[in-house]
C-alpha cells in the first residue's frame, strides 16, 4: 500500500518520439504529431478531473464526518440514512441534551457514499 499519487499516471507522449521520425512524409509526421498531443491534453485533463473529483470527495467527507445532523440538515435526501445511526429528534436538537450516535457506524457510511465510485 502507499498513498495515492495521481501524478504518477501523467503522460507526455515521449514514447512516440522516435515512432514519430519513422513517418516518411511531413503530412504524416503532423497527423502522428497532433493526435499525439491530443490524446495527451485528454489523459492530462482526465487527471485533474480525477483530482479534483478526489478532492471534492475528500471535502465532503471530513464536513460531515461525525456530523450526522449536519449531513440530515444541509443535504435533506440523506435524512432517512442518517436516522439508522441515531435517534431520530437528534435531527431537531434541543438545548441541553445528549443525543446517541452510532458514528462508527455513521462515519463507514459516509465514506462509503463519498467515495462510492472507487469502493465499488
């Protein structure tokens, strides 16, 4: 295991350096050339989507990390999941009193939702 590195999967095209001399023809040479440069500027942009996309996540989860209620009142459609690890008035909150939490429970859940399309 080691932590995620995503400028390890950055691409230049130098590998196709020397393919690209073999090309007899100028013509050729700038067709080899350009779709070069073009599937680099995709993979490349394709990483800072991932990046930011990781990132986001990352925001998402440590905001509501251990914040059930927050989660239920910023994000409604999340209310019914988040009552399965707590009392339901924890939502409501009233002064001066201790609400129960599974947030062992609570806090698995939302990793799992935050990062959903890399556990599956």
């Amino acid at each position: 295991m080691k932590p995620l590195d995503l400028e390890e999967f950055r691409w230049d095209g130098s590998e196709f350096g020397e393919e690209y001399h073999s090309y007899p023809t100028e013509a050729e040479r700038e067709i080899v050339y350009a779709v070069t440069n073009t599937a680099v500027k995709f993979h490349n942009g394709d990483i800072d989507k991932i990046k930011q996309r990781l990132k986001s996540a990352c925001e998402f989860y440590l905001r509501y990390k251990d914040r059930p209620a927050l989660l239920a009142k910023e994000i409604p459609k999340y209310r019914k999941e988040v009552e399965k690890f707590g009392e339901r008035e924890a939502l409501f909150p009233v002064l001066h009193r201790t609400y129960e939490w599974d947030f062992k429970k609570y806090n698995k859940w939302l990793f799992k939702l935050a990062f959903k399309g890399v556990m599956e």
